[in-house]
C-alpha cells in the first residue's frame, strides 16, 4: 500500500518487496549494506517508507548480471583487468 506524505508518495516495505522481487529479508540486508543513501524514512508507526527512486534504484542492483571470465585451463577465476571488471555498484 503506498502512502502519501506531503504531496510524495511513499512505499512499505511489503509494497517494495512485492514489486522489486525480493525478500523482506534481503531488503532489510541490502538496506544495512548502504545499498540506499543514508537517508531513512518512517511514519508514525515506525514502518520504513522508500521511494520511487529508490525502487527503480533497489531493481537496477537486483537485476545486475556480473561477468566473470574464467581460465578454461585451471578453472580458476583470473585478477581483475580491464575487460574483466564487476560492473560497478550505482551511487545512490
């Protein structure tokens, strides 16, 4: 259920989960990694509210497929160069 506060409007946490995918778990997780600005919102119950930003946010980093190219020959995943980088995580 979304919530409007000041003229902006505001998701919950089950209303975030719901439309991006994911766990309640792997919100509260991704949000204790700094996955979100530092910024945190509640209403007057205490519940967490995100939002539109944040979500178009939270689904850029869940649906991020990483590369990794890996040595044929010994099966081990070579160091890091330029054509073998991890795609770097947005700033948010």
């Amino acid at each position: 259920m979304t919530t409007i506060i000041n003229g902006k409007t505001y998701y919950r946490t089950a209303e975030v989960c719901r439309l991006v995918g994911i766990s309640r778990n792997t919100l509260f997780n991704l949000a204790e990694k700094s996955v979100f600005r530092d910024t945190e919102r509640r209403d007057f119950h205490g519940w967490r509210l995100f939002t539109g930003e944040e979500i178009d946010a939270l689904k850029a980093c869940v649906n991020r497929v990483d590369i990794i190219k890996r040595d044929v020959t010994s099966g081990t995943v070579p160091p890091p160069s330029s054509d073998n980088q991890r795609v770097p995580t947005p700033d948010w």
